[in-house]
C-alpha cells in the first residue's frame, strides 16, 4: 500500500525474495559461464562472447519460465501467492540479463562491419519469406522492447497513472513477448543444436507454462460456474451458516463482476472483489485488524466502506445486502468506490435477523 | 474464497510458520534448480570445431601472385614452413571487410602478404595487416600460374563466410550465424561452399557470382542453408573457385 511513491518499499521478505532470486541467477551464470567450459571436451573453446550471449540468453528464458509459472501455480494452490508477492523485482532482473544477452550478440556478430551494429541488426538478414533462415532476430527484438516497456511501467506509479485496467492489459503483453522469445529460440539456436539437452529444457519449460496456464483456467472455469449467478434484482450468495467469521463468500455476478461477502465480527458486508490494487481477489483474502487484506499484495480495506485505512487513498465498490429469511442476497448494481454501506447483523443459523 | 486451514501470507508481516517449510524448500529448489539448469545448458554446447585464428603461429609473410575472382587471392610463390609455395591463400581485412582495395592495383603482379592465418582443415585465409604492410608489391617477375577449369557441377552443401568458417568466429556456420555470414558477405569477405561430398578432393570451395562477380544478392536467401546448386568449377593453385548458377539454387530439406 502507498501513500506516497518511493522507488522500492523494502520489507524483510522482499530482501529474502530478493536474495533468492539473485543468488539462483548467480549461480546459474556463474556454472555456465566459469564451470561448464572445463566440463566441454572442445579441441577449442567457443568464443568468450557468444558463450556470454548464450548464458545470459538461457538464463533469461529460464527466469521468463519461472515467472510465467507463477501466476497460474498461485492460481491452483494459494500457498504458492508468496512467490506472486515480489515478482515484479523478478521481471526487471529478468530484463537486466535478458539486455546483457542482446548486447553481447550485437557487439559480436553485429559489429566489426562498416556498417553500425544497430542498422546492421535489421538488414543482414532480410529473408522473411522463409522459416529456415528468418531472421529470428526480429523476435528478440520484440520480446526485449515489450520486456523493458514492461520493466519500465512496472512501479505503482505507472499502474495509479495509467489507471489498473490499462496498466493490467499492458502487461498481459507478457504473453505475446514469451511466445516471441520461443520463437527466438525456435528459429535460432534449435535450428543448429546437435545436443538437445537445451532442446529438451526448452520444449519441457515452455510447455510447463502453457500447461500450468491451462489447467489454471481449468480450474477457474470450474470455480466461476460454481461461483456463478442468474441476472436477478437480488443474487442469492449463500445460507449465513456458510459462512466464517473473518472470511468471504464470492459470487460471480451476470455482469461479470463478482463480489465479496464477509463475515466480520457478526456483522455482513459486501465489496467488490477486485483489488485497486492490481485486480487481486478481495474475497480470497481474510480480514486482519478489522480490514480485508488482499492475497496478492497485502493491500487493506475497510469493508463497511471499501476504503483503504487513511493516510491510503484506495477505495473499491461497495455492495448492499439483504437478508432473507437466513439466506444471504446481494444488490447486483455496485456502489461508488467508498461508498459506506451499514453491514448487517448475521442471524444466527437456523434462526432471523 | 479463503479458508482458516490454509496459511495466509500478507508481504510486510512475517511470514505465517505454515508456510514456512514450503517456502524453504522452494528456495532450494529454485536456487538449485537454476544452478542445474547453468550446468546442463552451459555442458550441452556443441563442439564449434577446429577453426581458429592462428596467433600461435605468429604473423605470417609470404610473396606470390595477386589474382581476383574477383575475391583477392595469393598465389604463393614464395611460402613459409607454414604457408608452402603453391598454396592458394584467400585475402580478407580485418572484421568484416575485405581488401579489394589493396589488391586491384596489383592484380597479376608479384606481392607481399603479411598477416594472421586462420585455419579450418584445408581451409585457410589470411587477415592481413593494415595498409601496404599488409599487401605490397614484390620485387620480381610474376610467373604464369594456370586455371584448370574442371566442368560443371551439380553440388549439395552450405553457403558461408569463409572467414567465420575458417575460425574467426567459434561456431562461424549455421542458421543462429546467418546474419553475421550476410553482414560478411555484404563487407565482400570470401564466401566459401562447404560441400557434402568432397569436390576433386576438396571439401571446401570458394564461391563467385556467375559472371565473374561478387557473390549475388539474390543468394543471400540461401547463405547458412542446406542447398544444392550448379556451377563451374576450377583450380587455381590447391583451392577450388566455384561459379555459382543462382537460378540452380535450391533449399534441400
């Protein structure tokens, strides 16, 4: 949550995060790059600098990999949100080594020419018209603009700026430069690989984030049509002895949106279940301290109102509430973000409001 | 929708003990899982060959007879223990360029070379140094030195640079290098065919455009593939020159 913008709100488990992820970077460059040539059995060694493009460039794909697997892996088992939690630092690293790589290669195969290295990077080879021999190039030009653009409207500010919905869809160019960067490697190095470990590795983590991705919308899909309602002026959302104090019933409204039903203190209330934040679900998050915290990121609210606790300034729908009888009912049209709401008092199971 | 059995995390509160195992084991397999994956990528490179820029054997000089075809050659006529006299040396300048600039003015007449070798089994090329240290005229008469036309051929094997492929760059060949062999080739840096069968005894033969000329633009679509092609051949000296008949290239699967 922020009241104010500063470059990176470091807490103890964004050092643990990143710590990880740099010493798993580091290791991986440094067994490529320092370990792995005494291993070659080479009459003589590859160059020092495409053997730097190709580690920088393999670590990339790898750190891509794992990132992509992170979100659907969430998805399927919430005792993997952690790893959601700092991702971000992940994506600008992945940006860092994914930019070494393009270097090396532009200062080796694209230099000593008359030509300048950036102008030669689009014209020596012009052969689109063909599968073998594209320019390949062209992909990983791509994915490194998309991934820096990414890198670069990453921080909160860009996302308050640009508005959630944007700054969300933007990122889901995430997608479109992976699946550049597969085919990058595809049209690239697999074309002249004899030793297909990393064809192996290539094909087993590309096809581990299209199937994690899968059985996550699998999965969601199951969930919206168990979560799913009729059009109606008031959406049945569940008998109150189904609830749990501290925590939420989600219904999937026929608009599209769904909404938050929470249980706090005896009292019912209803907010939308998306985030200001970054879209996380609301209704998947508890109440601490009196506020819905959200799963993603933390971010709080109170669910009377849908404010975030001064000096914040977030502020989601708000929903109303019947009652009937002991079953629970929504009003399917939301309120202003913030709009107080005075929440109800549960009726005990079996009994009357 | 949340549950009270399962662990929740929230990013600035330390982190809930249910979930601190899991946590740690995915560090450690992260952190060693990418060390593997730096070990098994970094030992599954291909071995880029014998090709090599030959500093160890020091600059070399040889005299011979300057020839274009129009890629500038060296006849040797007065060789080194590394060089022999009769070899034919291919000339390129240093990165990607050439030294047809150097060696019209002394086409037909007798130079002096002077460079680094790069080798490749019978493939060979010489960078030579900068300016009239590099290629300069020789005292002497230039010899009569024969071109053995050997017919045409019908060929199946890859377009490169031959400097990249002698050793320049380590791997110098194949598609993930076509653009660097283009960016060779448009710098007219000898183009060099790698034929799959051997040629009169030769694997590898120097390539000229079909009138004489450089390599033709339109070819560039083929550089790094497995093609076949048609065209003439000759001798000159031990290196073979095949003048390529563009409209015979073809991509073979």
């Amino acid at each position: 949550m922020s009241v104010k913008y500063i470059p990176v709100q470091w807490n103890s488990n964004k050092y643990i995060y990143d710590a990880v992820m740099l010493l798993g970077v580091a290791l991986f460059l440094y067994i490529f790059l320092y370990a792995a040539p005494g291993l070659l059995s080479h009459e003589r060694p590859i160059n020092p600098q495409v053997h730097n493009a190709r580690a920088f460039g393999a670590c990339a794909f790898v750190m891509l990999t794992v990132i992509l697997c992170i979100g659907p892996l969430a998805r399927l088992d919430k005792r993997y949100l952690p790893l959601l939690y700092n991702r971000r630092h992940f994506g600008v690293m992945t940006v860092f080594v994914a930019l070494t790589h393009a270097g090396y290669i532009l200062d080796w195969y694209f230099a000593f020419s008359m030509s300048d290295k950036n102008e030669a990077l689009l014209f020596a080879n012009t052969s689109y018209g063909q599968l073998a021999g594209f320019p390949f190039e062209a992909f990983g030009i791509f994915s490194l603009f998309t991934l820096i653009l990414l890198a670069a409207t990453s921080h909160d500010f860009w996302m308050k700026f640009l508005s959630p919905p944007v700054w969300k869809r933007i990122h889901y160019l995430i997608y479109p430069a992976y699946l550049s960067v597969v085919a990058h490697v595809s049209f690239g190095i697999l074309q002249d690989q004899q030793n297909h470990v990393f064809t192996v590795i290539f094909i087993g983590g590309a096809a581990a984030v299209g199937g994690l991705h899968l059985l996550a919308a699998l999965h969601e899909r199951r969930a919206d049509q168990a979560l799913s309602a009729e059009a109606a002026d008031w959406v049945p959302v569940c008998d109150v002895s189904e609830m749990t104090e501290g925590f939420a019933k989600i219904r999937l409204l026929a608009n599209g949106d769904r909404v938050a039903v929470y249980l706090n203190d005896g009292k019912l209330s209803a907010i939308s279940n998306a985030c200001a934040h970054q879209n996380g679900p609301l209704g998947e998050g508890r109440i601490i301290d009196c506020l819905v915290t959200c799963p993603w990121h933390g971010f709080q609210y109170d669910v009377t109102s849908g404010r975030s606790p001064a000096p914040f300034t977030e502020k989601v729908p708000t929903y109303n509430l019947k009652i009937e009888g002991t079953d629970v009912l929504v009003d399917p049209k939301a309120n202003p973000p913030g709009t107080y709401v005075e929440p109800l008092i549960a009726p005990k199971a079996g009994g009357t409001a | 929708m949340s549950d009270k059995d399962t662990p929740f995390f929230v990013g600035y509160l330390p982190v809930p003990k249910g979930l601190r195992g899991l946590l740690l084991a995915v560090c450690v397999l992260f952190i060693s899982g990418l060390a593997g994956f730096g070990l098994a990528l970094g030992v599954a490179q291909d071995d880029p060959g014998e090709g090599a820029f030959r500093f160890d054997y020091g600059r070399q000089t040889v005299t011979g007879v300057v020839e274009l075809t129009p890629y500038p050659l060296l006849r040797v006529t007065e060789g080194n223990e590394r060089i022999p006299a009769g070899h034919t040396l291919m000339l390129a300048g240093g990165g990607k360029t050439n030294v047809e600039r150097r060696a019209i003015p002394l086409e037909g007449q007798l130079a002096r070379a002077s460079g680094v070798l790069l080798q490749r089994g019978d493939l060979d090329m010489m960078q030579l140094r900068g300016g009239r240290n590099g290629l300069g005229p020789a005292e002497g008469v230039a010899p009569e030195l024969p071109t053995e036309p050997l017919g045409r051929w019908k060929l199946a094997g890859e377009i490169c640079d031959g400097k990249c492929l002698a050793g320049a760059m380590r791997p110098g060949r194949g598609l993930a290098h076509k653009a660097c062999a283009n960016l060779c080739l448009i710098g007219k840096v000898p183009p060099v065919f790698v034929s799959s069968q051997p040629v009169d005894g030769h694997e590898f033969l120097l390539i000229t455009g079909p009138d004489g000329g450089h390599f033709p633009e339109s070819a560039y679509h083929y550089v790094a593939q497995f093609v076949s092609l048609e065209g003439e051949v000759e001798r000159r000296g031990d290196l073979l020159v095949l003048r390529i008949d563009p409209e015979t290239l073809e991509v073979l699967d």
